[in-house]
C-alpha cells in the first residue's frame, strides 16, 4: 500500500519539530492500518498523495493518529488492553468528529 498518510503529515498536524520517534510512527501505522480495514472501498494503492483519497479520510486519519500519539506520550501510558479498544479510546470526546471525517458508519442490524 502506498503512504497516503505518513508521520510527517501527522507530525506537521501536531506542529512537532524535529524527527519523529517510534511512538509517532506507531500511532501513524496504527490509525493507518484500522482505516484502511474499514474503508476496504477507497483505492489506496493509487494513492501518490492525500488528495487521491478523500480529504476528509486523510484528516480524520491524521488527527486520529495525533490523539494516538499524545495518548501514547502520556506520563501514564499506554493501557494496553491488547485489541482495538486503545484506538477508540484515544478518540476521547473527538470521536464523532473522526468517526464521521472517515465515514466509518455505524451498524446497522437488519
């Protein structure tokens, strides 16, 4: 897949200066990866830059990736439930913004 979102674009969201560090790159991959599952319809493979997936994908999944990475950076650390849980926790009171930025649509029981 290529690099639609990449930890400079998350590190220039968060203004942060310098290198980035393996928990920026990890939050980064993380929110990279849960997008990609859920939004199986957008063609990432074309993808040279943002603007080939939707704009609105490419900023939840950047501002996502930030919350990631200032969760993970929390003098408390990481909760480590070992699932998905972590992702969605880090969303906090965002999490209808982002949600909605990705078009991830709640289930519908039929």
């Amino acid at each position: 897949m290529s690099d639609w979102i990449t930890v400079e674009d998350v590190a220039l969201y968060l203004d942060l200066p310098g290198a980035a560090d393996d928990n920026l790159t990890a939050s980064t991959a993380a929110a990279k990866a849960a997008v990609e599952r859920r939004r199986a319809d957008l063609d990432y493979n074309l993808a040279d830059t943002f603007r080939d997936v939707h704009a609105d994908v490419w900023l939840g999944a950047v501002i996502w990736a930030g919350l990631i990475y200032q969760t993970r950076n929390a003098p408390s650390g990481f909760s480590g439930y070992g699932d998905e849980t972590q992702l969605y926790d880090a969303l906090g009171a965002r999490r209808a913004e982002v949600m909605r930025l990705l078009g991830w649509r709640r289930p519908v029981v039929a």
